[in-house]
C-alpha cells in the first residue's frame, strides 16, 4: 500500500507538472492575442477619430455659414 501510495503520488506529481506547462503556454497564447486584440483596438480607434475628422471637414466646406461649427 505504501508502494502504491508512493506510486499514485508520483503520478499525481508528473500529472501536476503537465497541467502547470500547459497553463504556462496558454497564458502566453492569451498575452500574445490580448496584444494584437489591443494594437488592432488602437488602429481601428485612431482610423474612427480620422473618419469623424474628414467627415466634419466636409460638412464645413459644403456651407460657408456652418464653418468650424462641427470641427471635432
């Protein structure tokens, strides 16, 4: 009984050690897509604010008596 209650605690050892490689790799797996996630949140942020910029210019050059009224 002692031999198997080495044996199993062994094997609970390597299955423990199995589990945490795995939890490492997926929270670099995580890391890495949160990265991207927020560089593509910043592009696509930053071509929103350009749009709302060219979109109130253009509303400005259409009438003269609404210039710089809708300027972001």
């Amino acid at each position: 009984m002692v031999e198997e209650n080495k044996a199993m605690a062994s094997a609970l050892h390597e299955w423990n050690s199995q589990l945490e490689g795995m939890v490492r790799e997926r929270t670099k797996q995580l890391g890495e897509s949160y990265r991207i996630t927020r560089k593509l949140y910043e592009e696509l942020k930053k071509n929103f604010e350009s749009t709302l910029e060219v979109l109130s210019i253009a509303i400005d050059q259409r009438d003269h008596l609404t210039n710089s009224h809708s300027f972001v």
